[in-house]
C-alpha cells in the first residue's frame, strides 16, 4: 500500500459509481445547495455568514460511509459530488462534504485552501497518514484566518479562529487549537466534561483536490479505516446527535452535567426505514450494515 499500513482486504458488493455519469453534464447551482442545507439568509462574503452557512450545513448533511456499504465507488470529483449531495440529498465523509463545501464557498467569493489532517485514534491515539482528512481554511482581508470542517463525526458547529491556544465553547463541547512547530491540533471537551481529547492534527500547507485522491480510496478499502470497518451515519442536532451504526442506533443529548446516549437494536429491515426518517437519506442500493474491529494500522504517523 502506498502509505506501509497492512493489512487483509475483503469481498465487497459490486462496485457502481455513487452517481450516474450523466451527473457530468447538469447544472451546479449555488442556490439550490443552500436550499439543501435549509439556509436562506445573505450570501456575501463575511464571518457572520460563513458562520450561519457552516452550521447550517452541519446540522443537515449526514457523516458517514454508507456509499461504501451499498456497491458504491466514492470518486470526488466536484459534480459527482453536487448530484450525490445536493440533488439526491445524501450524505458523505470529508472528502466528500469538504470538497463540495470548499466549491460552494469559493462560489460565493470566499478565498480558502484545502488543509492535509491526520486523525487521532481514540483507542490507540495514533494519528492516521497525512490526507487522511480534508480540512478547510477561509482567510478574510483583515489576515484573519478561519478553520472550516463539515466533514468531521463531532467536530465543532461553527467556524473555528486559527488562534492557538483560544478555547471556544460551542453546542457540542469546547474546542481549541493547540500549535507546535508547524503542527496544529484540533482538541475538543465534550459538554459537562473534565478532560480535553485531540481529535485530528494538520498544518497550513494548501493542498489540491487531487492531493487527497488516494486516500479517499485508501478509506474505501483498507480494514485500517473507520469508514470500510463500519456502516455509519451521524446527524448534528440542535440539541445532541443522532447516529446509526451497523444494526444499532443511538441517540446522544447534550447536557450541562454530559453527554447522555440511548441506544437501540435494529433488525436489517428497520434500517432503511431509520435512515429515511431520522436522516432523510433513501439509498439506491442495498445496504449491508457492518460494525466490525478496526485493525490499527502498522504505522505510527
């Protein structure tokens, strides 16, 4: 493998592209993005807006892996992208959602580039390969420069301030950047809670969309990855979050004492009854749910 990470592949369902290619040719409309994500508000270039457009779409485009799941090949080219997200109302992980993120934002005139994280694995705390994320940072005229990421399970809601050291506290936790050497780390406390976990590191070194090309397959395949291990989904909520994962899901409220979760067993044939009513998705294919071990990667980056 391109980045020394082993490991055994498996038997996956047939391959299809995750839209038509038909998906090419049609029309990519900024307004009809911001109708998906629910947003009706003023579109010129400033942080309250960024702001608004950024929760909003946190809040309205599911996380998850189930292309992978149900016979399909992520390719994030742009257009393939809009059909999958905008007309057919899906979801998607970072290179998905961060990527069309990124050609809505530079639609509406904000200047950005495209950022190489590296995620921290909560149970080894090794950080996966460089591209293993998609991150985005807006810089306005003042020189202030701001960290943007609809691609990521829980991160925060609204954009961050590239400040080191500034802690923030949004609906879902207190966030703040720690930076060391050229290396910035993402760092969140979740509500009513004591102790802070990294969630992913990067540096400020603009990327092009084709830099992350290989990981995106790499996530699509390698028994290493959260996205091939597990059928998923997850949901921001105004309140908590709500996540169907393999054949369980689990509803998380926030709360000023912590995070309370409910979880509930799912047969097979509930699920896609759950996905369209608790994420508005309707899948093409069919689902295979899958919640199986993560192999931790041979390589420590």
């Amino acid at each position: 493998r391109r980045w020394g990470i082993s490991g055994t592949t498996e038997t996956q369902p047939k391959i299809t592209r995750a839209v038509p290619e038909g998906g090419h040719n049609r029309r990519m409309e900024v307004r009809e993005y911001l109708a998906r994500i629910g947003y009706e508000g003023p579109t010129q270039p400033s942080l309250e807006n960024l702001k608004a457009i950024h929760e909003r779409h946190i809040l309205s485009v599911p996380f998850g892996s189930l292309s992978i799941h149900c016979g399909e090949r992520i390719v994030p080219e742009v257009p393939l992208l809009y059909r999958k997200i905008v007309e057919q109302r899906r979801g998607g992980f970072c290179y998905e959602l961060n990527g069309l993120f990124s050609w809505l934002l530079e639609e509406l005139g904000y200047r950005l580039s495209l950022l190489s994280g590296q995620v921290r694995n909560p149970l080894t705390g090794r950080f996966g390969p460089p591209f293993d994320h998609l991150v985005l940072l807006v810089e306005f005229g003042d020189g202030r420069r701001w960290l943007c990421d609809v691609g990521f399970g829980n991160a925060f809601r609204k954009p961050l301030p590239l400040e080191a050291g500034r802690a923030e506290r949004q609906d879902n936790g207190v966030f703040a950047l720690h930076e060391e050497g050229g290396s910035w780390e993402l760092r969140r406390t979740p509500p009513g809670g004591s102790e802070e976990a990294t969630l992913y590191k990067f540096t400020l070194e603009g990327r092009r969309r084709e830099d992350f090309r290989p990981m995106c397959d790499y996530h699509q395949t390698s028994p290493s990855s959260i996205f091939f291990c597990k059928s998923f989904c997850s949901l921001h909520l105004p309140g908590g979050m709500i996540t169907y994962m393999g054949k369980r899901l689990i509803a998380t409220e926030y709360r000023p004492e912590g995070e309370a979760k409910i979880t509930t067993e799912l047969t097979e044939e509930q699920i896609p009854h759950i996905l369209k009513e608790r994420f508005g998705i309707t899948l093409r294919n069919k689902l295979i749910p899958k919640d199986q071990d993560i192999v931790p990667p041979s390589t420590d980056f």
